[in-house]
C-alpha cells in the first residue's frame, strides 16, 4: 500500500499562506543549506493539491513546469477534465485518496490546503508528516491546521535545520483517535 504524506511550510503561528493566498513569504526565507526537498521528491510520484494551492503554485513558478513527471490530482468544483500530466477531480477526497493508497505507485503528496490536509487527517490517511517552520508570523490568512475533528498523537521521526528553517518529521501512530 502507498504512503500519504503532508509534506509543506508554514508560517509559526499556523498559516500556509497570507489573506491573499499569497506565498511570498515562504521564497522570501533563506533556505541555504541542508534540504530534504530533493530526496523527498524522489519517493513521490503523485502529487494532490486544492485548486487554490495549485494555482498560487503555478503563480510563483511562470513558467518553470510544476512537480515535473509527477501525477498531478487537483480537488476542484470548477474545473472538469485533465491537463499536462493531471486531472481535475471533484468528489469526496478520502474516497479518491483511499483508491490511489492501493494502485501501483510511489508515495502520494498532500501538498495543500488546510481543508484537504484536515479531512485527509479526520480518516487518519495521512502516514507521515514533514513540516516546515519558516521564521515569520503572518497574524492572518489560511491556517494549515483550520478547526476540525482530527486529534491524534504522532510519533517524533527527526528535526532538521534548512537555513532559517525548522523541518520536523513526524509519523502517524495507529488507533490515534479517542473513543
């Protein structure tokens, strides 16, 4: 079975993006240094986002090409169809997720947003979590935790230091919820 893992920043009070959906503030942190970024990517050959994250994504890159010669599965209600190396999808998530858990494949990423990663967490589909603390408080904008019922423990794996910063890599523990 395929691993689903979350793996993004944030900013220390809890926001992956500002009011705007903006993530200047994540290139604007120096990132010298250690990086887990290219052998994470290694693992993965899916990659699953909000169609907001998809197009702030997109946004920043201009024309640089996004995740290439990875799978790229975007949660709309807009969009129908597929693109280069894609498809928009429209349903309930962890019914798409659990399908791709069991296909053939390498790991599949949870790149955002909030409301995906918090529903994915509520069915405890998430295996692994690598999250990143950038040295900035937004005050506002979208959390990447928003409020839900998804409490859990998870297990400490490792922290690294990439520049200004912090990774912590955690994994999910089995019956994590309370009764």
């Amino acid at each position: 079975m395929r691993k689903v893992v979350f793996y993004g920043a944030m900013s220390i009070d809890g926001y992956l993006a500002d009011e705007q959906d903006s993530l200047q503030w994540l290139f604007d942190t120096n990132l010298a240094g250690v990086s887990t970024y290219e052998a994470f990517i290694e693992q993965v050959d899916t990659v699953v986002m909000g169609k907001t994250t998809y197009d702030e994504v997109k946004k920043m890159l201009g024309e640089e090409p996004l995740y290439p010669g990875k799978q790229k599965i975007v949660f709309t209600h807009q969009m129908k169809g597929s693109f280069p190396e894609g498809r928009y999808v429209d349903g309930d998530v962890r019914t798409i997720i659990k399908d791709l858990k069991v296909a053939t494949g390498k790991w599949i990423w949870i790149v955002g947003g909030g409301g995906l990663v918090t529903s994915l967490m509520a069915s405890e589909l998430i295996d692994d979590y690598w999250i990143q603390l950038a040295p900035v408080f937004l005050g506002s904008g979208k959390r990447l935790f928003p409020e839900g019922d998804y409490e859990q423990r998870v297990t400490f794996v490792e922290a690294t230091q990439m520049g200004e910063m912090v990774e912590l890599h955690y994994q999910k523990k089995q019956m994590t919820k309370k009764k």
